[in-house]
C-alpha cells in the first residue's frame, strides 16, 4: 500500500515537472531562456520544450510598440528662461536578449538619457524658438535616442514634446501677445466686411445708375422713332394730297382736250387756276407774260359764252 502512494506521489511529480518545460509562447511575445545561470536561446512564438531544473525563463519579453511618459523635465534656453517640458516616447524591443543583460533599468536609463538630451537641444535654442520649433525637436531627440538605446536592444520609434510650460510672466505676457493678436485679426476682418459691404452697396447703386440711364436711352430712342414715324406718315400724306391733286388736274386737263376745247378754254382754266391761288395768303403774286397779253382774249371769250 505504501508502495503504491509512493508510486503515485512520483508520477504526479513527473506530470508537474512536464508540464512545466512545456512552453507556448503567444505572438508579440518572447522569453529569454537561461541554463544554469547563462543565456540558453531566445523563445519566439510556438510550443517549446525546455529541461527542467537546469533550464528556466529568465524573462518574458513584449515586442509590441510602448509608450512612456515622462515627468515634466526642468530646462533652460539658450536666452536663459527656465521651462518644464515632459515627453513622450515610443520604443520598441527588437532584441530580448540586449534587452535582458544590456541595462538594468532601461525605462529609467531611456528617461535619463531622455532628459539629458533635451536639455543639450533646448540649451541651443531661445524661447521664441523652443515654442515654434516642436517638429525640429522631436526630430533631433528620436536620432540622439535611437543610436543611444541601440545597444539596449530598444528602437525608438518616436519621441514627442508632449507640453512646454514657460515661467508664468512669460506666460501672462504670452496671453496677451495672443489677445492682442485675437483683436487685430478680428478688426482686420471687421473692417474687411465694412469694405466689402461698402464695395457691394457701391456696385449695387452704381448697377442702378446704369439700368436707369439705359432704360431713359431705350425711351429716348423709342420716342425718336416714334417722332420719326409719325413726320413720314405725314409727308406720305401730303405727297399722297399733292399726288391727288396733280391727278385731278391733269384729269381736268385731259378731259378739256378730249372734249375739243380750244386755246382760249385752257387758258381760261389756267386762270381760274391763277384765281384760286390769288385767294390764298401769299402777299405778292407773279403774273406770267403769257397771261398778260391774252387778258383780251379772255374777256373776249367770256363775252362769247355769254351769247352761248
């Protein structure tokens, strides 16, 4: 009976002792093994086997991209202003091994190293330039930071100024520069909009000038071709009476020849023509030579239809 607890006891020891070098390392995952004290091999991802006692895990290494942020820092500039800035950085293993035995304490070795390079680039450059020059800064750090961590097996991928605090005078002063700055931009732009209003009510009035003088012109112009209209309707009209009368005379004209009147009748008629212009407003009448010497025949030949 003893024998047998016995017998148990082991192969549950046995199990637990295999079950134990059984190793499944999950992805962006990787351990660094150690036999008897020393750097063994570096696990990736899969099913590993290991021999117990004499090897074991010495660490479990994430390859994922990490981030740190790090305490504000105290630096000053090269005009000599103190400022707190802290920072961001982000870093990836590349080698667990360089990781695990090439620096104690590599998040504090990376904020140490991180401070020291801030302040060794902003001691270079005046406020203005610290404040305006962020994307140069981060630049500059994550160069220094990535040839200086390389050793450590850590690749930094990133590093950024995450606030820059100013002493607080330069702050108020900075509050004010930036009001200042609000209220010049907002008068320039209100007295754009005046401009731009005037501009338009100007154009506007001017387009009003405009249509009225085309639509008095338009007006003008029909009023003349109405005139116009109306002075040859008119002188159609009196040509069309002249005409008229033309006609009736040489219709008188030609009826007294067919009806066989003599020199004498047409140059009664022509008198009687003369007559009716006698009648009219003219002042001085011309009396053709003609009509003078044949005055005695008309009489003559009034005196004969007389007798008639």
């Amino acid at each position: 009976m003893m024998g047998l607890i016995i017998l148990v006891i082991i192969i549950v020891i046995a199990l637990l002792l295999l079950t134990s070098c059984i190793k499944i390392v999950p992805q962006a995952k990787a351990l660094v093994i150690e036999r008897l004290g020393a750097y063994q091999a570096t696990w990736s991802v899969g099913l590993h086997f290991k021999l117990p006692i004499i090897e074991r895990v010495a660490r479990r290494v994430d390859l994922k991209e990490q981030v740190v942020d790090f305490a504000p820092q105290p630096v000053i500039t090269k005009d000599n202003v103190t400022m707190r800035i802290d920072t961001v950085v982000f870093y990836q293993i590349t080698d667990p091994k360089m990781f695990c035995y090439g620096v104690a304490n590599p998040i504090m070795a990376i904020e140490n190293l991180t401070a020291t390079t801030l302040r060794n680039i902003i001691g270079d450059l005046e406020l203005d330039q610290t404040l305006t020059s962020r994307e140069t800064i981060n630049t500059k750090m994550r160069a220094s930071l990535d040839v200086a961590t390389d050793p450590w097996g850590i690749k930094v991928n990133r590093v950024e100024l995450k606030n820059i605090i100013p002493p607080a005078a330069i702050q108020d002063a900075m509050e004010k520069q930036m009001k200042a700055e609000r209220e010049r931009r907002e008068a320039i732009l209100r007295a754009e909009g005046e401009k731009k209003s005037t501009v338009l009510v100007a154009e506007g009035e001017k387009e009003s000038v405009i249509l009225k003088a085309e639509a008095e012109k338009q007006a003008a112009i029909l009023q003349a071709e109405a005139e116009k209209e109306k002075r040859i309707k008119e002188a159609e009209g009196e040509a069309e009476a002249i005409l008229k009368v033309q006609q009736a005379n040489a219709d008188g004209i030609r009826f007294i020849r067919e009806a066989g009147a003599d020199q004498a009748v047409l140059t009664i008629k022509s008198l009687e023509a003369f007559e009716k212009a006698a009648d009219g407003k003219a002042t001085k009448i011309i009396i053709p030579s003609e009509l003078q010497s044949l005055a005695g025949l008309v009489k003559s030949a009034k005196e004969v239809i007389k007798e008639d």
